[in-house]
C-alpha cells in the first residue's frame, strides 16, 4: 500500500486525481487538503467534501488551508474549470464537516507521525507546502516521496512562460524548490501527453453511474484545443497521483529546476537546467499513454463498482 496525502484545488482533473486515489486498492488516501486556486478556497473544500461523500471516502479527514498566495493578489482558474469549481457536475451537499485542522497543521501532523511511510502529492498552487516548511523545515525528511502536477520546460499555459500551478503563487514555489528534497515536477511537457480523446471517453462511458455523473462530464468540459495537435482535454493532475502508483509508465530525468518570481513576463517560470550538476528535481518527460490509461481506467472501474 502506498499512502498519499494530497493537496489539492479541486479542479476538474483534481477531483479525477481523488477518484484515482480512491479507486486504486494499492493506494491508502491518508488527507486531503485544499488550497484557494483553481477556484476560491471555499469552493475547492467544499468540492473536496462533495467528492469525498460521493465517492465514498468519508473517514479521510480534509482540511482546509491557505485562501490566497503568500504575496501576491489570488488569481483563479473559473474559466477553465467553471465557477464553482467541477465544471457541469452537480453534486449533493456534503454533510460532513471540514476538520478543524488548519491544512498546514495537518500535513505537519501527518507527516511527522509517519515518516517516510507518506507520499505528499500537490495538484494545486503550492501555497500550503510552503508554509507547512515555514513551520517545520524538517518536513523534506519525513515524506516518501514528494511530487507536484506543476511548471514546464518548454512553455506555460497562463502565460507563454508560465503553467497555472506555479503562477498562481511563485515565491511559495521558489520555497519548495529549494527545501533541500527532490520535487518530482509532473509538468506540462509530460501531462499533455495524458489527453482524453474520443476513444478513451468511449471507455469512460462504459464506467455506469461514475461515468455518466462524473468522469465523463470532468473530463470533457474543457478541451484543450487551442493547440492543433491535441484532440481532447487533458487530466493534468491524475498523472502526479499515477506517478505514486505507477512510476514505471513514466521516463523521468533529473534536472535542476529554480523559480522565476520577479520578470515582468516571466513569473512563475520553472527554469529547467538538465545539464545541472545541483539537481532538485526529478523531472517525467515521456508517458506510457496506453499503460496510463489501462492503469487509470481500471482503478476507476473499481471505484464505479461502489456506485451503482
């Protein structure tokens, strides 16, 4: 069993990155928490509550954790992901409260009590993993591993530089870049690679219930066309969660990777050297796309399984 805390700003491909958490048997979801991003915080917990009693994980705590980035003003993802966060999908209200936690308090927590036995994966801004390093610098010690859907080494997709999850709050970047552990950056390079065309969405619907009122409807309502070669949209953030279970789908290399912060047009640039004798990263440049998609698509026929 891998166990994973994950935080999140659900977020299409987040709640998709949940729901692989949650329907793999060889994964234990240990937290969740949110972060303001994608959409305004209140609306990423409340998402990540919606999830949790829908899918079905209700003794995972979630926790909410920082609104706005650490210095700059909150700049959100609603066009892409909708206003409220899961595009079309409409889900009951939870009923279970949010734990009284603040997020950092609980990532801190969770670590420190199982070191080197919890895989820390972030799909949003990195806004909470700074701060839980700004209270606990020993954190790098006490994960299993430490990977971020985030950055790129070629070009952005909120500006020509920059992806949105290191956009959205760079200096939190910076600070996690340089904590002295290895970031496994799942940027945008490899996560175009993870596109749901029309014949992965042809076996999406063969998924019952979870397919028709949540798999389907998240992974279609953005298409990332703007690009010729792409035919669908792609699910960023389930392929840091599928980096856990399955890294041998992914080519990786090591590289050194440094935060732009202050130019005019290229903050939240990641600065990928793979040349660099200082590595702080290890880097995915190449999917296994039929291996991805066999692996995702079977944990969520399992999780389909308790929804009918």
């Amino acid at each position: 069993m891998r166990k994973i805390l994950l935080d999140c700003d659900p977020g299409l491909d987040d709640a998709l990155a949940l729901l692989l958490a949650h329907g793999d048997p060889e994964i234990e979801l240990v937290a969740v928490t949110t972060v303001g991003g994608n959409v305004a915080l209140p609306n990423t917990t409340r998402n990540a509550l919606q999830l949790r009693e829908y899918l079905g994980f209700t003794t995972v705590p979630v926790a909410a954790g920082a609104a706005v980035p650490l210095v700059r003003a909150a700049e959100d993802a609603a066009h892409v992901h909708g206003a409220e966060g899961l595009g079309n999908v409409v889900l009951p209200l939870p009923t279970l409260p949010a734990s009284t936690q603040h997020a950092v308090d609980l990532i801190i927590g969770t670590l420190r009590s199982n070191p080197g036995q919890v895989h820390l994966v972030a799909t949003g801004p990195l806004t909470n993993i700074a701060l839980a390093l700004q209270q606990e610098p020993r954190l790098p010690e006490w994960v299993a591993s430490f990977v971020i859907m985030g950055g790129s080494f070629t070009r952005g997709n909120t500006t020509p530089a920059a992806e949105y999850n290191i956009f959205a709050d760079p200096e939190a970047a910076a600070i996690v870049f340089d904590a002295g552990w290895q970031v496994v950056m799942v940027g945008l390079d490899l996560t175009l690679q993870a596109i749901a065309t029309a014949p992965i969405v042809a076996r999406m619907q063969n998924l019952g219930r979870l397919g028709e009122e949540l798999v389907v409807p998240l992974s279609t309502f953005w298409n990332d066309v703007e690009t010729a070669e792409l035919t669908g949209q792609a699910v960023h953030d389930v392929c840091a969660v599928a980096y856990i279970a399955r890294p041998g789908l992914f080519t990786s290399r090591p590289a050194r990777v440094d935060i732009e912060t202050t130019g005019t047009f290229t903050a939240g640039m990641t600065v990928v050297d793979f040349d660099s004798t200082s590595p702080n990263a290890l880097v995915p440049v190449r999917l296994d796309v039929d291996g991805f998609w066999d692996y995702t698509l079977g944990a969520y026929a399992i999780a389909a399984e308790e929804i009918k």
